[in-house]
C-alpha cells in the first residue's frame, strides 16, 4: 500500500511537473508575439491608422522635395570642381610649359642640331655677329624649338646671348665657336623654318658662315 | 511536494523558454493564448484536485489536453463567424483558476491549523 502510494505519489509529481514545465515553456514565446503585435500595426484603429498614413505622406512629401534640393546641390557642387579640375589641370599645363623655358626641367626628344663654324681661310675671316646668332635663336623659338642648348649650356627665356671678343657669353657661362645649337622640337618645322628665304640661314650664309642642319633623335638638353 | 514541483517545473518552463524561445505565428498567438489559459486552469485544478485527495491522473492529463483544444478552438470558431466566441474561454477559464485557487488557498490554511 505504501509502496502503491510513494509510485502513485512520483507519477503525480512527474505529471504536474512535465505539464507546468510545457507551459511555462510556452509562456515567454506567446508573450513575444502579442509584445510584436503591439508594436506592429496589425491591431490599430483604421482611423489611427489613416492618421498615421497621411502623416507619412506628407512627410515623404517633404522629404523628396528637400532630397531633389539636395541632388542639385550635389550637382552644381560636381559641375564646379569639375570646372576647377579643369582649370587646374590647364595651369598644371602652363606650369610645366614655363618651367621648360625656365630651364627647370631637363628634355628629351626629337629635334635638330646646327653647327656653326666660322671660316677662317679668305681674305677677311668670319665671324658670328650677335644679331645673327639672335636671329638664328628666335627664329627657333618660333618654330615651336621647346628647349635649346648652345655648346651644351640651356637657354632659357631670360638668358643673355652676346659675342665677347672671341668668346660668346650664354648667360653668365662663356664659351667659344664652333657653336652647337641643338634644339628639341618638331625637327622638320624647325629646319623649315631656318631655311625660309631671308631667314637665318640665308644670312649666315652670306656672311660666310657654315650652318650645318641635322636632324637628331634623340636630343638630351639639361 | 506536489506545489513545489509545479513551482520548479514553471518556473524552468520559463527560463527554457526565454533562452530557447519557441516560435509562434502571430496568427495562431491568439489561440496558443487561450489554450495557455486552459492548460493553467488545468494545473491549478489538478493542484486541488491532489490537495483533496481526488485527484486522478487521467483526469488531469485528459482535461489539459481537451481544455487546452477546446479553448484555442472556440477562438478559432468565432474569428471564423465574427462573434467572440473566445470570451467564453477567457470568462469560463478564468473565473474557474480563481475558484481553484481560493480552494487551495483554505485547504492549506485548513491544514496548517
């Protein structure tokens, strides 16, 4: 008899305690959905609802009007540095232009080479004046000659060119004849533009200098 | 003893369920709420019934399971027809775990003088 009690009394406690463990287990799960649903919108008045639905309305109203305020904001604020890159890519350009003629940058390129020599045979010897050697320069630079070297030393925008007795002074360096100009640029332009009747070679050639015009590739002026 | 283990049991029913939590569809939190209701009336009659000296396991194991059904199916019916035929649950169910619990509550205090 005791020993029918003690079972029937362990089945009970098993019974109670599986039955109260499943729904206490269930408990929390069903707190979280109706916790959810009150947070959703499933169980609101419709007239709430329809408040709350115009109110969103109008406020993506407002919103995409200030959004396509902002997008051409963001548009002119592009099209500006746009504007500036290309401005500061064009200055870019000019710096790098001046500083070739500045005698800042060393050149590589195609371009031609002209030798003067004086004779020294005739009667009267020969002798390179400044105003030919002048002329012979500018007219380079005017057919696009980027970068030119006399005897090796650069010549530059500002750089003084003049005959000094025997010597010729290329700024504040001296040297002396024969003279190699070498020029970097377009090579046939140049050689063209020398040879032009009434041109550099004309007149060095009438005052009996030679001026021997090579086309060289590639000229390296420091 | 029998108390205490329901305590345990509930109590551990909801620590596993907060850390292990089940599921449950938000179409079907109604029904699973009333049968929860049910399935509590159920322990606390089953709670009473062992107080008493009446109680039965097939009993108690038999009317948790039908009460429980019955209740989440009488919510089911009357969403289905548009009346709200939980209330019936809700009233029935609740006003039988308070007369379980006062029960409880005299026999104890019964026992103790």
């Amino acid at each position: 008899m005791r020993k029918q009690a003690t079972s029937s009394l362990r089945s009970i406690v098993i019974i109670f305690g599986l039955i109260s463990l499943f729904v206490g287990f269930l408990l929390p799960g069903q707190a979280r959905v109706v916790r959810e649903m009150k947070q959703s919108y499933q169980n609101e008045d419709p007239k709430d609802l329809i408040r709350v639905i115009k109110d969103l309305q109008q406020r993506k109203a407002e919103l995409s009007g200030e959004q396509q305020e902002l997008t051409q904001k963001v548009d002119q604020y592009i099209r500006a540095s746009d504007d500036t890159a290309a401005q500061v890519k064009q200055l870019e350009g000019e710096i790098a232009v001046l500083r070739q003629r500045m005698g800042a940058t060393a050149l590589e390129g195609p371009g031609i080479r002209v030798t003067l020599t004086e004779q020294s045979s005739g009667a009267t010897p020969s002798i390179l004046a400044d105003e030919d050697l002048l002329l012979l320069l500018s007219d380079l630079w005017a057919s696009g000659a980027e970068a030119i070297s006399l005897n090796g030393i650069r010549l530059t925008d500002t750089t003084s060119v003049y005959r000094a007795g025997l010597n010729i002074r290329v700024g504040d360096k001296v040297t002396n004849m024969p003279l190699v100009i070498d020029a970097i640029g377009d090579a046939e332009n140049m050689s063209k533009g020398l040879q032009i009747p009434g041109g550099a070679l004309d007149l060095l050639n009438l005052r009996r200098i030679s001026a021997i015009v090579q086309k060289v590739n590639p000229i390296s002026i420091k | 003893m029998v108390g205490f283990v329901t305590v345990c049991g509930l109590v551990i029913g909801i620590v596993l369920g907060i850390v292990r939590p089940v599921h449950i569809p938000a179409v079907y939190s109604k029904y699973v709420g009333l049968a929860l209701l049910a399935g509590m009336d159920s322990i606390l009659g089953g709670i009473k019934g062992y107080l008493k000296d009446s109680f039965d396991a097939t009993v108690f194991f038999s009317g948790f399971l039908i009460n429980s059904l019955v209740a989440a199916l009488l919510g089911y019916l009357g969403d289905q027809l548009g009346i709200d035929l939980y209330l019936a649950a809700v009233v029935v169910f609740g006003s039988r775990m308070y007369q379980n619990i006062a029960i409880i509550r005299r026999v104890l205090l019964k026992k103790e003088a």
